[in-house]
C-alpha cells in the first residue's frame, strides 16, 4: 500500500473516532442535561407540595370558617334547626364554629366519649361534635346554672347512653341541649324539654352515622 493511501487510510480512522468521541460527548450531555432537569423538575413539585401543605397548615391553624354555613331557625317547639350545610370533614386543628356550642361541622377525628359521660372541666368543641355526628346529646351549661340542675341533669346523662355532658363557659344560656344541627335551651333540670329532646334526638333521625360508637373515643 502507497503511503498515500496509508496517510489517508489513517485520517479516516482518526475522524471516525473522533466522531465516536464527540457522539459518545452528546450521549453523556444529553444524559447530565436530562438528569439535572429531572432533579429541578422533582425539586419544584417537592417545594410546591410543601407550599401547598404549609399553606392548608396555616389555614387549619386559623380556624375553618367554613366549617358550617348557614343560620338557626326557630321551630314551633322552641328547638333552633340549622338551616344549612354542616361539613364532617375530620381535621386535627381547631375549628372556629359560628354557634357556641356548636352543633356540626368538621371536627378531630376522635370522639369524645359519649356513652353517659359526665365531664366537670371542659372539653374540646371537636371531639364533642364528632359525638354529636354519632347519635349523642351534649348537655352543657355556664356559671349561671344553679348546683342543683347541674347535678340533677348530670344523673339523667349518667343514665342515658349517647349522651355527655360539660361546662361550656361562652354559651348564650344557663342550661342548653345540643343534638347534630339541633340545639335548645331549658329553663331547669325539671323543664319537660328535656326528657323530649333526649327522646328524639338521642340516636335520632337526624343522626349522621347512626350506631356508631360512643366509647373507645377521648375521655
């Protein structure tokens, strides 16, 4: 073979590997270039995410304003129906309800126990509502509530399962009877109101989840 042909025979080889180098360059580019924009991609949606989360956090910290919307409305035998949607959305962070005490809305996914449970301290609105979402009567009262009541109404819950009952210091009245989307006020441990109220709205037709449980919950 001339030399000539040797030399070109020669040139070939080199250009034909440095193509295979410059490719093989492309094929690792193409590579960092897809694995660095996987990495922003996946970090973006990570940040987002957090965002998103620290966000809803916030909120939930503040209160669920819109935990019930709507308004009470009076019926013909004094107890106040409300009138609107309650959401029964379980929620770990506290709730700011529009009535006191409230009669739904989200509430912590742990009920209070409600099976005749008499508490002398208050207790947290969300355990309580997801009582109510069971079936239960809360019987609550304020300073104003005379000894004799309180302990009066406390022997009628002790005996009464799907029931509980709690100070509530805010509340508008002495004495009031809270069911899911119900409420009303009693005049005193002997008031009749009391014995109807229990008889139609313990485990009543207004009851979310009916038959479910009232013990095994946060006493």
């Amino acid at each position: 073979m001339s030399a000539k042909k040797t030399s070109s025979a020669a040139r070939k080889a080199r250009i034909e590997e440095m193509r295979r180098a410059e490719r093989a360059r492309e094929t690792r580019n193409r590579i960092l270039t897809i694995g660095v924009s996987v990495v922003i991609v996946a970090g973006l949606v990570v940040g987002g995410t957090f965002l998103i989360r620290s966000q809803s956090d916030d909120s939930d910290a503040a209160g669920d304003t819109k935990a019930a919307s709507g308004k009470f409305v009076t019926g013909e035998d004094g107890v106040k129906k409300w009138e609107g949607k309650l959401a029964q959305t379980h929620v770990t962070k506290s709730v700011k309800y529009p009535v006191e005490p409230p009669v739904g809305g989200d509430h912590n996914p742990v009920w209070q126990n409600c099976n005749g449970d008499v508490y002398d301290k208050a207790i947290k609105n969300e355990n309580a509502v997801h009582s109510l979402e069971h079936g239960a009567v809360w019987v609550t009262y304020n300073s104003a509530a005379s000894e004799d009541d309180i302990k009066a109404l406390a022997e009628k819950v002790k005996q009464t399962p799907y029931t509980l009952m709690s100070p509530v210091d805010d509340q508008k009245d002495p004495l009031m009877l809270s069911a899911w989307g119900h409420q009303r006020t009693v005049t005193s441990a002997s008031d009749p109101n009391v014995g109807k109220f229990f008889e139609t709205y313990v485990q009543g037709e207004q009851t979310p989840e009916p038959g479910a449980a009232c013990t095994n919950g946060l006493s």
